[in-house]
C-alpha cells in the first residue's frame, strides 16, 4: 500500500506541474495514461506487491523523463536566440 501511495506522487507531481503552466490538457492526459495503466496491469498481474513494484519506477521514469524533455527544450529555446 505504501508503494502504491509513493508511485502516485509523480504522476500528482506532472499533473499539477502541466495546471499551473497553463497546460490542464496535459495533466489529466497523465492521469488518464495513469489510471488506464493501472486497469491493464491490474488485469495481468494478480498480486498487489509485483502490482505496486512495476509501477513505482515507471512513474519515477516518466517524471524524470519529462523533467529532462522540459529542460532539453528550454535550453534549444535559448540557444537559437
């Protein structure tokens, strides 16, 4: 259960970072992507604690994925000017 409420956190993390740029869209398509990984995963894997273990570095991935995509895109932004 604790690992459950931890792989949450990111995805929470990207959906409030997307509301306050200004990009709402963004954020529930995260949630969305989210909830409809966890029914895929629910139905394939029976048991909470595999359930749990996949997901936590998933989510962590994809946060700092998309930290390192925003990043890569500010830093071309500044350098073409």
């Amino acid at each position: 259960m604790l690992l459950f409420s931890i792989s949450v956190i990111p995805v929470l993390i990207l959906f409030f970072d997307g509301y306050a740029k200004g990009r709402l869209k963004l954020g529930f398509l995260y949630i969305i992507y989210f909830l409809l990984f966890l029914t895929f995963t629910g139905f394939m894997l029976h048991f909470f604690t595999i359930y749990s273990i996949f997901i936590f570095p998933l989510s962590l991935f994809f946060l700092i994925a998309f930290k390192i995509m925003k990043k890569k895109k500010t830093e071309t932004n500044h350098s073409v000017f």
